[in-house]
C-alpha cells in the first residue's frame, strides 16, 4: 500500500483504517518500580544509599529515646531518673500524663473545665462540617463556623454569668485550649477579612483602593513580634485610661489583621489568575458586582491559592506561640512552666516536653496539609479542563 | 474562504430587498448617537449613528482595530462610551448602575472565546443568572435551560463541565446560556473566529435558527456567507467610523466606498 523509497508518489488515499491498539507492555511490579525511581542511574543509586545510611542513623536512637527506653507511668521524678530505676531513661510520658491537664486547660478553673471540653466538641462539629465535602447543608455549616460558633465559643469559655456560666478572666485560660483560639480566630477571620482586602485592591474606587493598599503594606511591613508588642504594651497608651481591652483579646486582633494582609496577597494572586472573559460573562448576563465575584470569579480564584491559604493557616497556627512571649498562657508556655517543676527535675523532662510539643503542632500542621493535597486532588477530578 | 460554512440556504427565506419593508414599521431597539470613544488617547469609536430596529439582524465587518467589538460592547456597557447617547429599548444608557442592570437583562451577549464558567456545569451555566438575576426557582431554571440547550442541540453534555466540550460545543452552550436570560438583542462578538474550521458550521446553523425566529442581532463577524445569508443590513467599519451600510446582496454586489472594495478584495479570494 505504501510507496516504496524507488517509487516516489505524490499522491496516497487511505483504503484501510488502522485499529487503536493497546500500549506494548511495560515491566511492572515492585522490583521494576525500584529500578525506575531508585536506582535508575548511578546519582540517584547514590542518594537512595545515603537516604538509607541516614535512617540508619537516625531512626534506632530516636526510636530508643521516645519508646524503647520511655518511661510511661510515674508519679514524680524518681521514676525518670536513671540513678533510681537504674537503667537508662529515654522520654519521660509520665511527666507529660501527669501534667496533660495543665497542657490542655492551663489554669481555666477545674470545676468549669466541661466548658472547655464542650468548646472542643462545637470546634470539631465546625470543622467537620466544613472540611467534609460532601456534608448535607454546608452553607448552614458555614454560617456556623464564621457567626455561631465564635459567638457561642466566647459565650461558654469567658462565661455570661445570666446564663449560670461564672466568669473565667482570660488571665486563666491556658495550653492547648489558648493555642486552639487564637488559631481559630485568626483562621475564621483571616479569611473573609483577607478575600475583602484582596478585592478592594483591585477596585476600581481608588478611595477603597488605596486604604486597602495601605493597610496591606501597613500590616506586611511589620514583624509579628512588634505587632504583638505593641498590642499588649502601646495600645493601652492610647486609649482613654477607663477603657480597657481584654489581654487576651488584643494580641489576638493583632494575629487576626496581621494574617489577614497576607490571605489578601495570597487571594489576590488567584484574582489575578482569572480572566477578565469570567467578570465580562457574568456582566452580560446581569449579574451583579458582588454576585459575579461570589458566584463566578472567587469559586475559581480561591481554588487556585488553596495552596498559599492552607500555607498560611499552617504559619499562623506555628505563629500562635509568639503569644507566649507577651504572656499569654499558650501551650508552648505551660510546657516552659511545667518543666522547672521541681517535683519533676528529672534529666530528660525538659526534651519530653518539647518533643511532645512538637509532635502536637505537626500533627495539625501535617493533617491540614493533607487535607489541603486531598481537596485539591478532589477538585482537579472533578472539573477536568 | 466561508462559502463552505454556509448553511443550506431556505429557498422560502425572504430576499433583502423585503426586509426593508418587514422592519419599516418594527419598533426601534437600539440607537446610537454621535457616539465617541477613546483609549487613552485613541479615538476608537468616531461620531458613530446607527439605528437598529426589532427584528433586525445586522452584521458588522472590518479589518482589525476597527473598532466593531468595541461598538457592541458599547451597548451592554462592558466598554464605557466617552460622548453621544446610546438608547437600548428605551432605556438610555447613562453611568446609573440600575440601568445598566435593567439593560443587560435585555441584552444577551456571545463571546469570542465563549467565557463560560469552567467550575460549574453546562446546565449550572445556564441556570445561574436566571436563579440569581431574576429570582426564578430552581427547578424551572433547570426546565428552561433545558429546553435552550435541547434546541442548541446538546441537552445531553448538560452534566458535564465546558472544558469536557468541543470548541463548538462551547459556543452552542454560551448561546443557550444568554437565551435563558430570554434577552431581546443578542450581540455576537466574533461567535466563531476561535473555532476549528470543522466546528464553524455547527455554530452558524444555530444563529442562523435563530434569526429566523426574529431575534435582533448585532453579530461582529467575518463570516460573509452568513452574512449574505441572514442579515438585513451590513455595516462596514474602519478605523473606528462606519464606512459603508447597505443590503448584503449590494454590499457584496457593488461595494461604493474604496476601502470596502479593498477589505472585500482580500477576504473574498
């Protein structure tokens, strides 16, 4: 059918069509996935080695510190010390058993602790509701998130004396429950107040434009730690002297319009992903301003920066430590102050705190990641372009 | 270079030369006065005046940089006009926010590159401004876009999403998409100049039903057979003025003013 190389033909017509036809077969199975990404040239051989030695190294003394050699159960230093159970000690856990309490609530008063708990409880409803995509009546979820859940929150852990809740000052809340607000606050208002800055940069009202600009620039400008500082010890300079905001309230405003310039950045750039066909569409179909941005250009938008936004949740939830810094009871201060405890002068007390520290901040900070690659995944599936 | 576009040609579809008595007694919907525009320092649009009456279908040719995309999107306000007035059925066209609302529901436009929304479906698409623009309950949102899209002859993509359509397909859904508004002018812009050659067709049948349902229609385009085929009048552009106007069959026939004669020179081969 073809021409051979002697006969030069300036003219073919197909007289057969040629059947799709499956790939030829490639070697599977775990040795041939080893030889393709582990060892498929001498450089990469090489690294897989040295990857391995490495865990070599580091893998059986850690595993000998935080289980092997651990010290699980205990009711004071004796039972971490070598020179009374005489052996080696690793992690001492019975320090953090022990002092889990003060780790979780700080100083919020015994008796009302249930509050605390019941807040724990409403935070995971909320992010269930929300993290859940195929949940029944998300938009009600979010209103719950954003209004209801912030309010009631408040509510229970400060206390509405009406109501049968004492008053807990905020000089007592402490730990995990401290790290867990002024994270949630700072996400749950970040967020919204970020899309809002993002869109009035972009407004056409240079007015809008230009407090919008200012207070980005203002609030990126700024290290964290001054903005914390200032909070707690310049702010009450300038207010009236009866006027007095909550301790806790004003470095957590800080955190809230400190994250909140760098959502708007981030929110920004997926804006300026869209193409200015999606805001004409919707334009020539009626739409309004706001109903084309909420309905049309931020569905896509935030979709593209989910990314930068989980990446910074994950910022601020590290960030939330600063606070301990101006005095706030957080988590990483509970461990500062349980680990001088006398009772527990123990040699490894102070690593087992921090390590337990550690473990308790990737595990948030790794599950938010990988919630983050898992809706990505979901939505690229769902929307084939 | 698009007589193979053309569409099987009606035999019962009126001449040009009756149009003018069809749309000599139709109401006016769309005028436009004196209008200017200027970029910067570019005058796109000069002094333009034209009147469009109901039932009319005109299209709009000219090389690029003429300033014809420019002039349709002057009417539903995507581009702002600097002098003149524009009337769109009744409504004078002013900086007023609620008038531009009131005359975009009026007003379906078709892009060039579709502009469909890819995180929502076809019939998400479709429903969105009637749920949100005028209020109508869901599920009859739903019947009519059906009944849109089965007439563009793709009511079976309705659950996919647009990126999963072809070029023409697309378009025939950006159609259906503005009918649900059930506007009463329609404004093509280049409806068919992204498209593969072999999906122009296809876009063009649809237009062409629908002008002969008596839909007005502003369509900026290059397509001289679609042109000839269901246009009451012919407008050609150059540097932002309107050069000539006349009937498709004279325009082609004996174009009056040099430059028409040159732009018809090099598009009709």
């Amino acid at each position: 059918m073809s021409a051979g190389p002697q006969a030069l033909s300036l003219s073919f017509i197909r007289r057969e069509t040629v059947p799709a036809a499956p790939p030829p077969v490639l070697v599977s199975g775990p040795l041939a996935w080893a030889r393709a990404n582990l060892f498929s040239g001498p450089g990469n051989t090489l690294l897989t080695l040295l990857a391995l030695a490495i865990l070599a190294l580091a893998v059986p003394p850690l595993a000998r510190f935080l289980v092997i050699d651990a010290v699980f159960t205990g009711a004071n230093r004796d039972a971490c010390r070598p020179d009374v159970v005489g052996h080696p000690v690793g992690a001492c856990w019975a320090f953090v058993a022990q002092k889990i309490n003060y780790f979780v609530y700080g100083s919020y008063p015994i008796e009302e602790r249930w509050r605390a708990n019941v807040f724990f409880g409403l935070a995971a409803v909320g992010i269930g509701w929300l993290l859940w995509l195929d949940a029944p009546r998300r938009g009600l979820g979010a209103l719950y998130v954003f209004v209801i859940f912030p309010l009631a929150g408040y509510a229970l852990l400060a206390g509405v004396p009406a109501l049968g809740l004492a008053k807990v000052p905020t000089a007592l809340w402490g730990g995990m429950l401290v790290t867990l607000v002024v994270s949630l606050v700072g996400i749950v208002a970040s967020l919204p107040l970020g899309i809002l800055l993002a869109l009035g940069r972009r407004s056409q009202l240079p007015l809008v434009r230009l407090v919008c600009v200012i207070f980005i620039e203002f609030w990126r400008g700024v290290p964290l730690i001054t903005v914390l500082f200032m909070a707690n010890v310049m702010l009450p300079l300038f207010l009236p002297g009866d006027v007095t905001v909550d301790r806790l309230m004003r470095p957590l405003v800080g955190i809230a319009l400190f994250s909140a310039a760098y959502m708007a950045e981030i929110v920004r750039g997926g804006l300026q992903a869209i193409p200015r066909g999606q805001t004409e569409g919707a334009a020539s179909l009626g739409l309004s301003y706001w109903q084309s941005m909420r309905l049309v250009v931020l569905p896509q938008a935030l979709r593209i920066v989910i990314p930068g936004i989980v990446n910074s949740f994950i910022a601020l939830f590290k960030d939330t430590t600063l606070v301990s810094i101006v005095g706030i009871f957080d988590f990483i201060r509970t461990i500062e102050s349980a680990r001088v405890d006398p009772n527990w002068a123990a040699p490894t007390v102070v690593t087992t705190g921090y390590a337990f520290a550690a473990l308790f901040y990737f595990v948030f900070c790794f599950g938010m990641s990988r919630y983050a690659l898992y809706v990505e995944r979901r939505l690229a599936a769902g929307q084939r372009r | 270079m698009t007589a193979s576009n053309l569409p099987e040609t009606d035999p019962e579809l009126a001449p040009a030369d009756t149009s003018a008595a069809r749309l000599a007694e139709a109401p006016v919907a769309v005028t436009l006065e004196r209008v200017n525009k200027w970029y910067g320092a570019f005058h796109v649009l000069r002094d333009v005046d034209l009147t469009v009456r109901r039932g009319e279908r005109i299209v709009i040719c000219g090389p690029s940089g003429s300033g014809k995309s420019t002039l349709i999107r002057c009417i539903n306000r995507l581009e702002e006009h600097q002098a003149g007035r524009i009337n769109v059925d009744g409504i004078e066209l002013t900086n007023d926010l609620k008038r531009i609302d009131e005359i975009r529901r009026e007003v379906g436009m078709v892009f060039q590159h579709f502009n469909l929304f890819p995180h929502l479906t076809v019939l998400e698409n479709c429903t969105l401004a009637p749920i949100w623009v005028k209020k109508m309950p869901k599920a009859e949102a739903e019947a009519v876009a059906m009944r849109y899209l089965t007439r563009v002859k793709i009511p079976n993509q309705a659950h996919k999403y647009p990126g999963q359509l072809s070029g023409g397909q697309q378009q025939r859904v950006a159609i259906a998409r503005s009918l649900c508004m059930s506007p009463k002018i329609m404004l093509f812009d280049e409806p068919t100049s992204a498209l593969d050659p072999e999906m122009v067709k296809e876009v063009l049948d649809t237009m062409v039903g629908l002008a002969d349902e008596g839909m007005t229609m502003l369509v900026v385009t290059h397509e001289m057979g679609f042109a000839r085929q269901v246009a009451d009048r012919v407008i050609f552009m150059d540097e932002g003025q309107i050069v000539e106007v006349n009937t498709p069959d004279a325009f082609f026939r004996a174009p009056r003013h040099e430059r028409t004669k040159l732009f018809l020179s090099q598009i009709l081969h």
